[in-house]
C-alpha cells in the first residue's frame, strides 16, 4: 500500500512540475501556439519512445536472466559430476569392449581449444559404443547408484534444469538405468535377454555422459580454470590421472 501510495505521489508530482513548466513557458514568451505545438510533437514521440526503450530493456533482461540461469546450470551440472558423473562414466567404461578406441580422444590437456573440443565431441558422436553387461560389475554399478538415487531425485526436481534439455535427458537415462537395476534382484543372475536389455540402458546413459562431460570441460576452461586444472587431473578417461601435481 506504502509503494502504491509512493508511486501515485511521484507520477502526480511530475505531472503537476511539468504543467507548471508549460505554464510558466507561455507567461514569459506568451506563445501558447508554440508551445502546444512542440508540446503535441512531443506527445506523438512517445509510443515510439517507449517501443523502443522496451524493447531493448526486455531483450537486455532476457540477455542478463539467460547469463544468471547458465551460471546455475553449470553450477548443478558440476555437482552432478563431483557427485556422481566422473564415477559413472569410468564405470559404464569398464563395459564398453572398444572403449580403448575412443580413451585417447578423451585424454583432455589444459592446450586444449574449443576448436579441439568440438572436433573431439563431434568424434566420439560417431563413436560405435560396444556394452556387453558381462564385461564388468553390474552389482557394483547397481550400488553406486542406488547410493545416489535421491541426489538424482533432486536435481530432477529442479526447475532450472528444464532450460538444458540434454543434461535433462542424461539426468533421466541415468535414473531411468537405476530404477532398471533396482528391479532386479540380482544382477548377476541375468537371462541373455535380460542382460542386453540393461546394456542398452547403460549405453543411452553413457553417450550422453560423455557429450555432457566434454562440454562442461570446455565450459570450466573458458570460465574456472583452476577448477579444470582439477578436473583434468582426475580425468576418468586416464589410466594415469593422479591429482597430485608432480
């Protein structure tokens, strides 16, 4: 009510000063004829005026709100990864039979560009992704993300993320890929049938891991560069990452 009241009180203020300055024009040159004629002129510019200063606030503010609403995207793609993401991929990697194809591709350097970046996405987007669920630990992959289910279950429901439709997707094939193993008993114990079948759940949640991850890299390299140092150095494609600098 204060601010309705303020506001009223302002627009009736300027009104009333810019009545007065009219009125104090035509009793010191006494041209009424002029005056409303500039005054009329002025008036036709407006809706122009405010055409144009409304559209260049609302594409300024769509610019400002769409730079806040990435920043927060990043922020819970990152803790995705730290929480999740890097395991996941090295896990999923242990099923994949030609994963040594691909690693070498992926082995991210701190030289870098985002030209060798896109090359590389664009690479391993034509990369043939072999999963047999025999290879390696469908327990153990049923354990880790169990642990994480309600992590996943947060980020679902977060409303930010609806802006990023692939790491919206990822976000589902990968809750889609716990709900699959939780079904199940034992995942040791898996009909032929029944086992390819959680070999292509692996496989949609794989691809987009590895998409996802590349352009997050090249986001912190471009943004937070100590904190692509780190993530170079715990590089879940490199046999040989260590964290500690040497």
């Amino acid at each position: 009510m204060n601010r309705i009241t303020w506001h009223i009180v302002l627009g009736v203020s300027l009104v009333v000063i810019s009545a007065g300055l009219y009125i104090a024009q035509i009793a010191i040159f006494h041209n009424s004829r002029d005056t409303f004629f500039y005054l009329f002129q002025d008036l036709a510019f407006i809706p122009i005026q405010v055409l144009l200063v409304t559209l260049m606030l609302n594409q300024l503010l769509n610019v400002r709100e769409k730079l806040s609403m990435l920043t927060k995207l990043n922020m819970v793609i990152g803790t995705f990864y730290s929480e999740l993401g890097t395991r996941l991929i090295s896990s999923c990697a242990d099923f994949d039979h030609h994963f040594d194809k691909v690693r070498g591709d992926l082995l991210v350097t701190g030289e870098w560009t985002d030209q060798k970046f896109e090359s590389v996405i664009k690479s391993v987007n034509r990369y043939d992704y072999r999963i047999d669920y025999t290879k390696s630990d469908l327990a153990a992959l049923k354990v880790l993300l169990g642990k994480k289910r309600d992590f996943l279950l947060r980020l679902l429901e977060n409303p930010n993320l609806l802006e990023h439709e692939t790491f919206t997707d990822l976000l589902r094939a990968v809750f889609h890929l716990v709900e699959e193993l939780e079904a199940r008993e034992d995942v040791t114990r898996l009909s032929q049938a029944d086992g390819m079948h959680i070999a292509g759940d692996i496989r949609r949640a794989y691809v987009i891991l590895i998409g996802e991850w590349l352009a997050y890299m090249k986001h912190l390299k471009n943004e937070y560069p100590y904190l692509y140092s780190l993530a170079v150095r715990t590089n879940p494609f490199d046999p040989n990452a260590s964290v500690t600098i040497t």
